[in-house]
C-alpha cells in the first residue's frame, strides 16, 4: 500500500504569483505582476558579499545573527524609530520576510486559536495560521480606501483571538497605517493576550510626505508584537531571502526556539556585508524618493489607458480599476491581459480568502524605465 498524505493545506494550489509569472514566460509578456526590481542592485553591496566569501566567511553564522549586523541594526531602529532595541535579545536575522513571519505565528499559536487577517492580505499569511492549525478571521479593509473598518474589527474578536496581523506599507493596495489605526490597535490589545504580528518589509518605500508608523514606536504595542523586516526590499535584492525578526525578550525566546529547529542560521557573507552596509543611512533613506519617481512615471504613463489608479502610497505596487473597460472577473481579465495584449498582472481578488471581485488588478512599478514604457503602450490597446 502507498502511503498517502493528508493535506495540512487542501485548499491551497501554486500561488498566483508563481501562475502569472509561468504565463508571462510562455507569451513573452511584460511582467508586472511578481513584486521583484529588474533593475540592478548597489554594486558595493555586491562587492562586500564577495569579499566576505574571499575573506573566508563562509561557515555557520550565530543562530540569532551575525553579532555585528544585529548591533547595525539596533542602531538604525535607534535612529529611525526612537526606540532602543537590545541587540542580543530582541533580534533574529531569518532568511526573509516570510519566514519570520511564519516562525513568529508557529511560535504562539495552538489548534483553535484565531488570529485576525486583513483582507486583501499576503498569499502567506492565512496558509502560515491554518498550518498551525489555528483560524484566520478575515475582515475586509473598507471598500474603495482599503482602510481598517474599526468597529467590524471589534466585532470580529473573541475570547479565542491570539493575534491581529497588520502590514503597512501594505500589500498590495499601497495603504499605510495613520495614528488612527495606532490608537485604535492600542484600544482593542490592552488588556488582553493578543498580540500583533506586524509585517513593516516595506518600511522605507512610502511616499507623499507620509511616514512609516512602525509598532517599534510605540512601547505598548511593541510588549505584545513581532515585527518583521527584509533586506531584500530595501536592497533590490529579494533573491537573497534575508530579512529579521525585532520582538521582546520574553517573546523572541520562543521564536528562537522555532527558528533554532528550521533554518538555524541564515547565509553568512551577506550578514557580514549587511553589517557594513546599513552604516550608510543615504542608501535606505532616498529608497522612497526613488521609487515614487517610479510610480509617478508609471501613473504619468498609464494616464494614456482605460485603466483607473487607486492611491498608493508606499510599497512597490499600484492598484488600477478595469471597471470602464471590461466585465470579466480579476483572474480571468489578469489572464486575457498576458495572452491579448504582453502584460502580466496579479488579480486582486488572489489576496482574498473568498474571492472578492472589484475589477482590481495589481501592478508593480519597482521596473526599469523601459519596463514600465513597454507595458504602458501595450495596455493602450485593453
């Protein structure tokens, strides 16, 4: 007899990103749809990685971290957010974004236990609850502004939720969390066991003036979260799979308990490099500067087409609305995009658990100037 497995995931297929990105290959499309640059990365980064390997720092690094990338990275929340973070225990380098995600909700959560998800949420998200074997609780963010909707929020946590997950910069609507959202976060944990899982991988990519409100900022939402970074999107260089966790002591003990038995450590001559690296503060700094320029060339360009923008402002992707140009549903039109007209997408509706249909498609505009040129004059004709 063959053994079988009984799915932890049954629901689940290969994500829309990967999908998108297969179709893009197989009709030479413009590809707008993954959320990765494919513009080169900082040539002195790459030469610092390089040294480390020549240098011989090529064995295992410290399971927490490289000592001295996590001091780096003390210092700079030091700066940014006014908050002093004890690099021995309060940070743990992980192989990206994601998985300290993962690794800090495998941390907390038992069977029964529910976490709140905002939705449109991260593909990640929900399939890192139910694999540890807790319930996602899905509340929509608000129609046309993708803002929390407070008092749905309250209604929708019980004696039974163990965490609320928030993203700002969010993806893949753009939205950033206001003072508002701060005190209302603050309203609904205290007092209670919840505790926020927040994904901040976007922190320097906001534009407008507006300002990343980190949960690093305010003392009494960080007693109870995990945040989450990656170098990979402040750097151009996602493929490296390198990002951090930043939580409590008391909190952090048990995440390392998870990490400790799954990566253990994470890939060595980029922690000494990053080490380096974060010293200068221009390369993070002028990040939003830069790609603002993106999104309003890529905006500037799509004013030539059908095609509605929704506010952005941060992350690397602009929502547009296809509401004037055809009836189809978001998966659908995201598909007759690549095969009709060389441009690949990502339905909305993807970051929903039920599929919600708003004639919304998701662009990524983190492009080379003649990327987004391209797609632009293909999609005068959609």
């Amino acid at each position: 007899m063959i053994p079988s497995i009984q799915s932890k995931l049954p629901n689940a297929g290969t994500t829309i990103f990967t999908v998108m990105s297969v179709l893009a290959a197989e009709h030479n499309a413009v590809n707008l749809g993954q959320g990765f640059p494919d513009f080169s990365m900082n040539e002195d980064l790459q030469d610092l990685v390089s040294r480390a390997m020549k240098d011989g720092y090529n064995q295992y690094v410290h399971m927490n971290g490289l000592p001295q990338l996590r001091e780096s990275i003390s210092e700079k929340i030091k700066k940014l957010y006014g908050a002093e973070i004890n690099a021995g225990d309060e940070i743990t380098v992980t192989p990206g974004g994601t998985y300290a995600l993962y690794t800090a909700l495998t941390a907390i959560l038992s069977p029964g236990d529910e976490v709140i998800v905002f939705e449109p949420a991260y593909d990640s998200y929900i399939p890192a609850i139910e694999l540890n074997g807790a319930v996602a609780v899905t509340v929509p963010l608000t129609a046309n502004d993708y803002r929390i909707d407070k008092e749905l929020t309250r209604k929708k946590i019980t004696a039974r939720t163990k965490a609320i997950m928030i993203n700002s910069p969010h993806n893949p609507t753009g939205v950033v969390l206001d003072e508002s959202d701060i005190e209302f976060l603050k309203e609904v944990t205290t007092g209670t066991g919840i505790f926020l899982i927040s994904d901040e991988v976007y922190e320097h990519i906001i534009f407008d003036g507006k300002k990343h409100l980190s949960v690093l900022k305010y003392p009494e939402l960080y007693e109870r979260s995990f945040v989450c970074f990656s170098f990979g999107k402040v750097y151009h260089c996602t493929g490296w799979k390198t990002g951090y966790c930043v939580a409590p002591p008391a909190l952090m003990k048990e995440f390392r308990k998870v990490h400790q038995f799954n990566a253990f450590t994470v890939f060595g001559p980029v922690q000494y490099a990053l080490a380096s690296f974060l010293q200068n503060e221009k390369e993070y700094l002028s990040l939003a500067g830069f790609l603002q320029q993106k999104r309003d060339r890529f905006k500037m360009l799509m004013a030539q087409t059908r095609f509605e923008p929704l506010p952005s402002f941060g992350s690397y992707f602009q929502l547009y609305s296809y509401k004037n140009i055809s009836d189809k549903n978001e998966y659908d039109m995201a598909v007759h995009l690549v095969k009709h007209h060389g441009v690949a997408t990502i339905p909305v509706s993807s970051f929903y658990k039920a599929p919600a249909e708003n004639k919304v498609l998701r662009f990524c505009f983190a492009k080379k100037e003649e990327t987004l040129e391209a797609a632009a004059e293909k999609l005068k004709l959609a």
